[in-house]
C-alpha cells in the first residue's frame, strides 16, 4: 500500500509534442505564487486507462465545510 499522496494539476492522455519546451516551462516558472483558493472537497480517485483515455473513477469524496 502506497504511504503517499499528491495533487495532479494537469494529466497527459497523449504523449507531448515538445516535452523539452514544457520541462522548461516548469523550471522557469518554479517559483511563480499563482494565489490561494479554498477547497470545499477532496476526492480519492483511480485512474483507468483506456485504448484511448484516461478516466478518473472517484472512489470517495470528503467534504472539507
């Protein structure tokens, strides 16, 4: 069982044209504060790869308020 946990802001379903370009992207903007939100939920989810695609499957959701 994994002891671990993360948060994916963005998942790729196909593999990148330029992954160079995004890898620099990344290190140019590290320390970029792009501001705060509030989160009323979280979900645990699973993914399920297709022939064609990535499907989230929710398997629980916490309510934070």
């Amino acid at each position: 069982m994994r002891r671990t946990a993360h948060a994916s802001l963005v998942v790729f379903t196909h593999p990148l044209h330029d992954p160079a370009s995004l890898a620099d992207y990344i290190a140019n903007h590290r320390d970029t504060d792009y501001g705060t939100t509030d989160i009323e939920s979280i979900e645990l989810i699973r993914y399920v790869r297709t022939m064609t695609d990535v499907q989230l499957v929710r398997l629980d959701m916490v309510a934070l308020r």
